[in-house]
C-alpha cells in the first residue's frame, strides 16, 4: 500500500511545492533584484515584504480571464497550460535525496530533456494563437532561440553521461561522490547553465518578450490566470534548470567531500538549487539582454564548438584512462 | 494485463489523433494533433521495452522537427484563405486513391499480424544496446547518414550565402 501510495503522494508535493515555489519566487527574486540594484522592492506588506505574494495572486485570480476576438481560442488557452504541464513532467525525475524521487528511469536525463524541449510548443503556439504581430515575433524568436540552444544543451550533457555511463540521474549523483562534475565537466557546466538560461528565456535571454521592442512579446494579448500560467511556467523552468544544474554538476544531494555529509541529504540539495537560483537573479541584475542576431552567433558559432571540443577532450581522457591508447 | 490495457489506450490516441490530423482544414491544429499522435507513439515505444526510442521520438520527433514544421506555417501565415483551400482539398475524387491503396497495405498488415502467435517483443533494448546496434552492425548506415547531412548543410549553407549576397 504505501509503496505504492508513496510516488503519488510525492507527485503531489511537488505539484503543489511547484505552485507555492513559484509564487515564493517572483517576491524573491524581486526582492534580490531590489538589493543588487541599490533600491527596496516589494517590502511593505508583512514582514519583508513577503504579503505581497498573496496580494499578487488574488490580483491575477480575479482578473477578467479574456480571450481576444480575433485569436485562435482552442490553441489560444491550450498554450499556457502546455508550458506547466511539461516543466511539472520534468520533475518526476529529479532525485532530490536517495529514494526520494517519482521514478528512477534509466533514461531520466532524456526525458527531462523531452520534456524542456516540448515547453517550446506553449510560448511558439501562444504567439501563433494570439494573431498579434509582436506576439508573432515573440514566438518566432523562441522557436529558433529553444530549437538552436537545445541541441547543445543535450550535447553539453554527453561528457556527464560519459564518466557516469548512465542516462539514470541517481546513478549519475553516485558517480560524483569523489568529485563533483563541476570539477572535471566545466566547459560542459557552462554550456548548459547558459543553455538552460536561453530555454527558460529568462532575462539575459528574454528575446522573446523583449519589451523594448515588442511590447511583451509572446504573451502581449495575455492576462489574468493565462498570464499567470506562463509565468508560473518560466519559474518552474528557473526551478527545474537550478535542480538539473545541482543534480548533474554539484552532486546533487552529497555534501562536498572536504566538509562531509553532516547535513541531511535533501538539506544539501535544497541549498544548493537556492545558491543556484539565487546566481540566476544575479544573472538578470548584472547582465543586459543582446542583440537578437548576437544571441544566435554566440549559440552557434561559439557554445556549438566549446561543446565539440568538451565531447572529444573528454572521450579521450577516458579511453587514455582506460588504457585506450 | 495494466501493460495491454495501456497499450490499447495509447494506440487509440495515436489513431485517433492522426485521423483528426488529417481531417482539420487549419494547418496549426492539425499539427498539433500530430503532436499528440507522436507522443501516443513514444508511450508504445516505451510499453514495448524501448525506453530509448521512446525518449528520442520525443526529443527529435515531437521536440525538433515538429517545432520547425510549426515554424514554418508561422512564417507562412496563411491564415482564413489557406484553410479555405485545405478544405477544397478534402474533396473524396482527392482523398478516394490513396485511402483504397492504404487499405490494401491494411489488409496485407492485418493478415500478418494475424498469422503472429504471441507478444512480438518483451525484451528491453537499452540505450547501450542501440548504441552497439549502430557502431557494430549498421556502421556504414550511420556513415552514409551522416554524408548526407553534411551535404545537406553545405548545400543549405550554400543557398543562404547567395541570398544574403543579393541582399547587399
């Protein structure tokens, strides 16, 4: 019975850690946003400020949930859903402390990777469904922006897979008792945190909904609870990617080796996925967004080859470790 | 028994997602019951035992390739006239060929099936199984794929070049 009731009620917490998560965030990251940027934030409702949270939601909650008349109205309120749907899929995998997961495939880092690579059909349909020329321009953006920055976004992934000799996320936190990832997979590391930045189009990379340019991009004809749905879309993929980063990179749930393990393991692995979360709004605070064009060579003309050369240095070290040569 | 039982849901989607695929006069939601005609077949590649083509079709089928196909039409925007001519399309004198040539590729599939006895596959082929299929084996498969990739990106290159040329 428990056994059997335990993924479920898992399934359930995240599902509703994701939501609460997610709403936490957005005073969070504004509240950062704030200290970085010499000013306050959102601090005068409760202490810290934190009531703002609540007063965000019931503004969002009764909102009048419009569709425009001239959009596609099936595809036009499928699409922020779609986004939700697929980043909450993507945490079924994540191990987030021995036996403390949904489920344990042996092809967990694949499916997160369908998963992310499915979110692009919410921003790409919401742009398409709203008939709106920014919004158009938005979805166009993303497609070519998540389409291009998947490809080695998987790739950066292969040296990992590599050392660990598994696709399981479990078997991969085990291979880094010794040494963490981090360590021995750096050019693989910074490919996919900047990857991950692009897929989650989170500012520096928000080209789809630059609004200097293009009013909000994809979600220009969104409000209310739609809206909302997006946005609660992009910090779950701020979540998953900070998870993944950890779970691939840091060792996921194990303490650093030096210190030991004297912290209990979902501990370590919740503090790490804030350290990383936190280093994304520094991200945002400190970095301003490029050019479109700038953003594409940078993808293929630089990470595409940094990717290469990661997959072949690392190829060769292992068979030179194995004595290969 | 729960493995047949969800084989037989997932196949059903599949199905009937295709055949709507084909029938919508909107390019976008026909595509988007493709979407969901391929995820229905990634969750039978994974019911079968091939978790790895399963993750693929998800990745490239449903992830890459159909994004571009949606790309595509964006770019196209045909909107209200492109849907009038889809449905022009869907006239029996069109459709009556190839639906009798499928069905006697259905028949011939039915037979076959029909002179099967028992489950056609219960072993798991891992990724590193498919990965020794395509660097033992089907080696010069793989070769001769990726010749024609590299073709197929110097061409493209090449035709994009001239473009942007007569542009400046």
């Amino acid at each position: 019975m428990s056994e059997q009731m335990f993924p479920v009620l898992l399934a359930l917490a995240i599902l509703l850690g994701g939501v609460a998560g997610a709403a936490v965030l957005t005073w969070w990251e504004r509240r950062l946003l704030g200290f970085w940027q010499d000013r306050y934030g959102p601090n005068r409702l409760g202490p810290f400020g934190i009531g703002q949270v609540i007063a965000d939601m019931i503004k969002l909650l009764t909102k009048d949930d419009w569709v425009p008349p001239f959009a596609d109205r099936v595809v036009f309120i499928f699409a922020p859903t779609a986004i939700v749907v697929a980043m909450m899929m993507g945490f079924a995998v994540v191990p987030f402390a021995p036996d403390l997961m949904i489920i344990d495939v042996n092809i967990g880092l694949l499916f997160f990777l369908g998963m992310t690579s499915l979110a692009v059909y919410s921003v790409l349909l919401g742009g398409l469904a709203s008939n709106n020329k920014y919004a158009l321009l938005g979805g166009l953006r993303s497609a070519a922006q998540m389409v291009s920055y998947e490809v080695f976004m998987g790739l950066s992934l292969m040296g990992v897979v590599m050392i660990s000799g598994s696709f399981s996320l479990v078997d991969i936190v085990a291979a880094q008792t010794n040494v963490w990832f981090c360590f021995s997979q750096v050019l693989g590391l910074l490919v996919f945190v900047i990857a991950g930045i692009a897929e989650s189009h989170r500012l520096p990379f928000d080209l789809p909904e630059a609004e200097h340019e293009l009013t909000a991009g994809f979600h220009t004809e969104y409000g209310g609870m739609k809206f909302a749905m997006f946005m609660l879309g992009e910090y779950l993929g701020l979540m998953l990617i900070s998870c993944m980063i950890v779970t691939l990179f840091f060792g996921g749930w194990l303490g650093p080796a030096f210190i030991g393990h004297w912290l209990p393991p979902l501990a370590w692995f919740a503090l790490k996925v804030l350290l990383v979360i936190n280093f994304f709004v520094l991200l945002r605070a400190a970095i301003p967004r490029p050019r479109y064009d700038q953003l594409m060579s940078l993808g293929w003309k630089v990470m595409l080859p940094i990717t290469l050369v990661n997959l072949v240095i690392t190829g060769a070290v292992l068979l030179w470790m194995e004595g290969g040569f | 028994m729960l493995e047949i039982i969800l084989f037989y849901i997932a196949a059903s989607i599949a199905l009937i997602a295709t055949v709507l695929a084909m029938t919508r006069a909107n390019a976008i939601h026909a595509l988007i019951y493709l979407i969901v005609s391929l995820l229905a077949v990634a969750v039978i590649f994974f019911l079968i035992g091939a978790p790895f083509a399963a993750a693929l079709e998800i990745v490239i089928y449903a992830g890459a390739i159909m994004v571009l196909f949606v790309f595509v039409i964006m770019m196209l925007n045909l909107g209200e006239e492109g849907d009038a001519r889809e449905r022009g399309l869907l006239q029996p004198k069109i459709w009556a060929g190839p639906t009798l040539l499928s069905l006697m590729l259905f028949a011939e599939l039915l037979y076959m099936i029909s002179t099967i006895e028992g489950p056609v596959s219960m072993q798991v082929v891992t990724a590193k199984d498919v990965g020794l299929a395509l660097f033992g084996p089907y080696v010069l498969a793989v070769e001769i794929a990726a010749m024609l990739l590299l073709a197929g990106l110097v061409g493209s290159y090449h035709l994009g070049r001239r473009y942007l040329e007569r542009e400046v």
